[in-house]
C-alpha cells in the first residue's frame, strides 16, 4: 500500500494487525492512535488492513508521537464481550504500541498484538 499526504497537512497511511503467536490477521476492531490532544482511528477489515481517518475517513492524521490501541476485537458470547486480544493492547494506558508519524517518513504501519489469554 503507498498513501500519500493531503492537503490539510495530514498524512494518510494504512497498514495491517496481526497475532504475534501465528501471524494470522487480526479480522476485527477498530485501530485507534491518539496523543494527548488529537484522536484517529481506522477499521480493521477481514484482511488485517486498515486505512486511518480523523476529521474524515481515510484523511490521516498530523505528524507527531502516538500512542496506539485496538478497540472492539471481540464478541459477545453468553452475553458478556470477550476480547480476542490481550486486554493490555486494548487500552491508552497499557499498550505497547506506539509509532512516530512523519511527513517524510515511511506511511504504512503494521502492528501485532498477542492473543487473549485462555482460561485452562
């Protein structure tokens, strides 16, 4: 995938989540880099890809810092959400993930995540 800038001086990429364990896709949630002060997300598609938007879908976001979280990588079951990733990627807080986003730096960003953790 290549991406370029756009006029609003926000930088449009893309990239692709998997499983550290297998390097199986990721195939649902939402991809959320944020800093103290600015949000972007982009959805995750069956694939593992995804494309990030803030002010509108697939615009990018400015260059900066990030720290970088998956959201709604889960389903209901027994009425109850279940995760499918390690809660700790799953929160602002705890992720390990971060990436540095520059106007003449690469502009594609792929991440792994580990599985949850099953009970025994």
């Amino acid at each position: 995938m290549l991406f370029s800038g756009c006029g609003n001086g926000y930088i449009s990429f893309g990239g692709k989540v998997t499983f550290e364990e297998d390097g199986s896709p990721l195939t649902l949630g939402t991809v959320v880099f944020t800093t103290d002060t600015f949000q972007a997300e982009g959805a995750i598609q069956s694939n593992g890809t995804y494309q990030l938007g803030s002010i509108s879908q697939k615009d990018g976001l400015p260059s900066g810092n990030y720290k970088v979280f998956v959201i709604g990588a889960g389903n209901v079951v027994n009425e109850k959400y279940v995760s499918s990733i390690d809660l700790a990627f799953t929160d602002r807080n705890t992720t390990p993930l971060t990436c540095e986003v520059v106007t003449s730096g690469k502009h594609r960003f792929d991440f792994t995540v580990k599985k949850a953790l099953t009970k025994p």
